[in-house]
C-alpha cells in the first residue's frame, strides 16, 4: 500500500489515505491512554506538506485540551516553519529536555505554589521571565501558543543528534513538538535536484535513476490527456481557471500552470478549502476545474 495501512505494519494503528491525519489520530490514541491510567506516549509524524493542511490546526487547537503524553515530529524538508536559528537554537533544545532541567523545572514549580499567599502570582512571573528570555533568542512559536512544548529545528539527518533528542523527550509528560529539518531524497542525487519526480516514480536504475532496461515508452495517460483538454478549454475561454490541492504534475495541471500561472491555483494539502474556493470563484463569475485524487477528495 502506498498509504499508511495498519495490517502491513502494527506500530501504525491507524489506516490513512491523506496526509494531515496524523495528529488528530494520535490526539484520540493518547486521551484513550490517559482514561485508561495507561503509561504511554503516542507519536505522530507529520510533514511540511501536511501541515499546509486545516485539520492539523483543528488538531492542535484541542490538544491542550485533549492531550495527554503525546509527541508530534514535524519532518521540514522543503520549507522552514520556524527560522534555523543555529546553535543557539540547538544548545537550547539540548539544554532545556534533558533530565536535570525538567527536574529543577518541575520543582522550583511546586516550590513557588507553596508560598503563602503569594504562591500563584510568583508562578505567574515565573512563567512571563522564562517566556520572555526564551523569547529573546528564539522567534515567538507558534506552536507553544497552541499548548505544546518546543523542541529545534534540529538536523534530522543527525542521527545521533536525533536519537539523543527523542530519548530526552521521552520524559515529558506534556505534549511535545519537535521540528526536524531533513532534506529530500538524500543520498541519492538525481533525487536531491528533482525530489517532485522522485516522489512517486516507476521501478528505476538506482545508480543513474533511468528507467530500466526493456520498459517501453508508455502511451499517454487519462491524466494527461485531462490536462490537455482543459489547456485547450481555457485558450477559449479565460474565465477557465484550476485548482489543485498540493498536486499539480500528478493531476495533469503542470502544463496549465505554465501557461497560465494568473490563472492556477495551488492551496497546499487542503481540499475542503480547494472546493469551497472554488465555489466563491464560481459565483463570482469565473469557472473553475478543481482537480483531487478522488482518494483525497
């Protein structure tokens, strides 16, 4: 399967044909280990191309709600959400989850609660000095708005770096995001210069990344005879416009943003957005073609 399905691999207990599932189906496998006192913490993967995607942000706004140990590692590998801001950003992250922080963390905490009278105001100017210098050398996050606690961005091709930060990150009980930032197809060069065409690709040579040996030239495909007859369509009519949600080459759209790039429309891993903007363009006059893997749709 090309999609996560649970019967091919047990740690992934949910079935998937989308991106952005991920951290609302984690949400629920860490509330239902909670209700039942279990010690668990659940892990959600999610890409950058996934996270152009409005159920994430649904997601997130419940986490503080909802979470219990709960750990989401956001792979980056095309654009940064959050500045890379070197090694201050590093030695942060490795200062602040290692265990001799979140013991000191967690009890000055309780100690500043026991004050008399005074215990939930010190707590308070606590929480505004350690936001406030955080803030100083690190951009304001979104994520830790939304509950979570903030881990990077951090070289996911580190190894070592990576292993070291999730066993740290273990001890957190609170729900926890780590922003990784790797890049595509590494390793493999022809994939690094091209990573859209490697994304999803028939069997190759995997030194040179040609075609192998005796694969005949295919004919063209209802994708791209699609795409060709909505190219000649709006030659005639320059109402015609498109729409994809994150696949341009895969819906046969790539030609028709060539040529009219005023005219297309990409809204990222996004097709409830796709369609409902698609039917403000329409009453506004224009005709759009929303084009989505039925999968997706």
């Amino acid at each position: 399967s090309g999609f996560l399905k649970g019967q091919e691999r047990p740690p992934a207990r949910v079935g998937a044909g989308h991106a952005c599932t991920a951290v609302s189906a984690a949400l629920g496998f860490s509330r239902g280990a909670a209700l039942r006192g279990e010690e668990r913490q659940t892990i959600a993967i999610l890409g950058d191309g996934a996270a152009t995607g409005g159920m994430v942000y649904e997601a997130i706004n419940n986490t503080r709600a909802h979470a219990g140990r709960l750990l989401v590692v956001l792979n980056d590998n095309e654009m940064s959400i959050s500045p890379n801001v070197g090694s201050i950003s590093r030695i942060l992250t490795r200062l602040t989850s290692t265990r001799t922080f979140l013991t000191l963390e967690g009890g000055a905490w309780k100690v500043l609660g026991l004050v008399p009278r005074f215990g939930q105001r010190l707590r308070a100017l606590a929480s505004r000095a350690k936001f406030g210098l955080k803030h100083m050398v690190m951009p304001s996050n979104f994520f830790e708005d939304f509950g979570f606690k903030y881990y990077g961005p951090i070289d996911g091709h580190d190894i070592p770096l990576l292993i070291r930060t999730l066993k740290q990150l273990r001890r957190i009980e609170e729900p926890v995001f780590l922003h990784i930032l790797t890049r595509k197809g590494k390793g493999c060069s022809f994939a690094e210069s091209n990573p859209a065409k490697y994304h999803g690709f028939s069997p190759f040579v995997r030194e040179t990344g040609a075609k192998k040996a005796g694969q005949e030239p295919s004919p063209p495909s209802y994708t791209e005879a699609f795409g060709q007859a909505l190219l000649e369509l709006a030659e005639t009519d320059e109402r015609v416009v498109a729409i994809t949600a994150a696949m341009p080459d895969g819906t046969g759209l790539a030609p028709f943003a060539k040529r009219f790039p005023n005219r297309f429309f990409d809204v990222g891993i996004a097709e409830p957005h796709a369609v409902t903007f698609a039917a403000g363009l329409a009453a506004d006059g224009l005709r759009p073609v929303v084009a989505i893997y039925s999968t997706f749709l």
